[in-house]
C-alpha cells in the first residue's frame, strides 16, 4: 500500500514538471562553416549562437551575429565581414523551422528532418536538414550538418579570390539546450 | 642575356612572394589586441545589456566592434564546446552578458566563482538575447579577498 503510495507520489511530481518545460534554450549553441578548395580551405566558428525550441508545437528558431564567427586569420574575417556578408548591412542570420514527426518524449537518440527557411544578408531559403536529437536526461542535444550555395545569397566574390573560395559550403552545428526560463 | 633574364625573372618572383608574404603579415595581425588596446568605453553589465535592451541599433552604434570595459556579477561559467566562457548578470534574469575568454586566460577562471563581482575588457560583437563580447581578457579580479 506505502509502495503504491510512494509511486503516485512520484508519478504526480515528475510528469507534470516534464511537461511544463515545454521551452529548451541554448545561448552557446556552435555554427561552424567549412570550404575548401585547392588553393586554401577556411574555416570558421561561431559559439555564441542563440537557439529556441518550443518542444510542443515542435518549431524551432535559431539567431546568430555574423561578425561572432572567429576565423584563423583576420584577412578571412575582413573578408567575410566587409565584402561578402556585409555584416553591418546585414548582421544577422536566421533559421526558423519546423521538426517533421519529432517525439520529444522518447529518451536517446532519433533522426529527424527539420524544414523551415534560413535568411542570410536578407535573403530566405526554404531548406530541409537531416539533424540528430539526443535526449539525455531531459537535456536535448541537436548536431547535423548541411550545405551551402554561395551563390543562391548574392555574396559577390572578386574573381581574383573565386579559386580560394569554394562553391558550395559546408556548415555544421551543435546546440545544447538548456530548460528556458523566462 | 638569358641568364640575366634568368635572374630578373628570380628576382622579379621572389619580389612578388615577399610582398604578399609583408602584406599578410601585416593584415594578419589580430584585428584588435584586446590586451594592448584601451577601452574605449567602462560601463556596468547592467547598464550594458540595458542599453540593448532599450534600444539595439542605438546600442550598436555605440559599442559595436569597440573595446569595451565591463564591471559585474559572475552569473555561470561555462566550458561548453571547450571554450572558456563567463556569464555576467545583466539588468533582467533573462539578459545577461556572454564573455568568450581569450584562452591565454583560461587559468585565471579556475579563481572565479558565481557571484563574484569582475571587470573584463572585450570586443563587443552585438546582442541576440544576450550581448556578446569576444576575445575577453580579466582586468582585475574583485574576489572576495
């Protein structure tokens, strides 16, 4: 009788704390971008990238500052800043989304698509990425990569620099989510 | 002749590598040494993070991309994706200040403690929901000594 008693105890104060956190936040979430090409490969993070995601209506939404990305050298980063992405013109990106048949209940790890539109120097795609969710301990991690066209945001190489950058980049990210409290 | 030509070609080419090589070198450098460089401004994490919150474009206009000294409360520290990484309270709970930390100080966290009040000179990059600065270096270090 105590047993079944200790058990609904239980019962009653962790599944209604689960779902009440219904927001999971990440501040440092990492974006990473790569290209390469025969005259040099470059390379570049951002770990400052903030991240929402509202667990029931399975959307999520993702914010970054473009001059946060840290490069190798600093020509690279006056480069990206000042010519292509034109920071101070445009600082942000952004990707908001939805995740395709998501269960954030089930525990470990599950592979999802995630469709929604990115906006970079104020130009939106509609893109689907293939990521990877972990739930370890109601903590959800999401990693996944996808790719690029520089064309497809008007970013305007000199063709001079053409050979060094590559055409297509490749972008990687992992978020750590955190329970949000407002 | 031709080994004449041979040597002004030598010449001519090695010229050409040396001057890309001073050109790199030069633009190379960190684009602002955090370290060497005097804040251009000193403000409170508070009244930092409430100037963006207030206003955002006003806020860029005045600490965008500068130096900036900020004096607060240590909220977290973090070593998430292997950086070193200081939280500082802001006006609201939910605004706060992200401080990358220059790995050469690194170190000089493991004396830190939540709560703990610090001033810290970085490079302030904007806000999203929390104003970041990077390349952060410790100034002083207020413990509670």
């Amino acid at each position: 009788m105590n047993k079944i008693l200790i058990q609904l105890f239980f019962l009653l104060n962790f599944v209604p704390s689960d779902s009440i956190s219904e927001q999971v936040i990440t501040r440092q979430g990492q974006v990473s971008f790569f290209s390469y090409t025969s005259v040099e490969n470059i390379e570049a993070k951002n770990n400052q990238v903030l991240s929402i995601i509202d667990l029931s209506k399975q959307e999520i939404a993702i914010s970054m500052l473009m001059n946060a990305f840290v490069f190798k050298k600093s020509l690279m980063h006056e480069h990206f800043n000042e010519s292509y992405i034109e920071s101070d013109l445009y600082p942000k990106a952004t990707f908001k989304g939805n995740f395709i048949d998501f269960d954030p209940n089930i525990e470990g790890s599950q592979t999802k698509f995630v469709k929604g539109t990115l906006t970079i120097r104020n130009i939106s795609k509609e893109i689907e990425i293939k990521t990877n969710i972990e739930k370890i301990d109601g903590k959800f991690i999401i990693t996944g990569d996808f790719e690029l066209t520089v064309k497809d945001f008007e970013i305007k190489i000199p063709p001079i620099l053409r050979p060094n950058i590559a055409k297509v980049i490749s972008v990687t990210f992992r978020f750590e989510y955190q329970p949000y409290e407002e | 002749m031709t080994k004449k030509i041979k040597i002004a070609t030598f010449l001519f080419i090695s010229l050409c590598v040396l001057s890309i090589s001073v050109y790199y070198v030069i633009f190379d450098e960190e684009h602002i040494n955090v370290i060497a460089t005097e804040p251009e401004l000193h403000l409170s994490s508070r009244s930092l993070v409430a100037s963006f919150s207030k206003n955002e474009q006003n806020a860029n206009d005045n600490y965008k991309n500068k130096v900036v000294e900020v004096t607060g409360s240590i909220k977290e520290i973090s070593y998430l994706n292997n950086r070193s990484t200081l939280i500082l309270e802001g006006n609201t709970r939910s605004s706060s200040i992200i401080c990358d930390i220059q790995p050469n100080h690194k170190m000089k966290l493991k004396k830190l403690k939540e709560g703990d009040t610090i001033t810290i000179k970085g490079v302030c990059k904007g806000y999203l929901k929390d104003v970041i600065l990077l390349n952060c270096v410790l100034t002083n270090q207020n413990t509670n000594e």
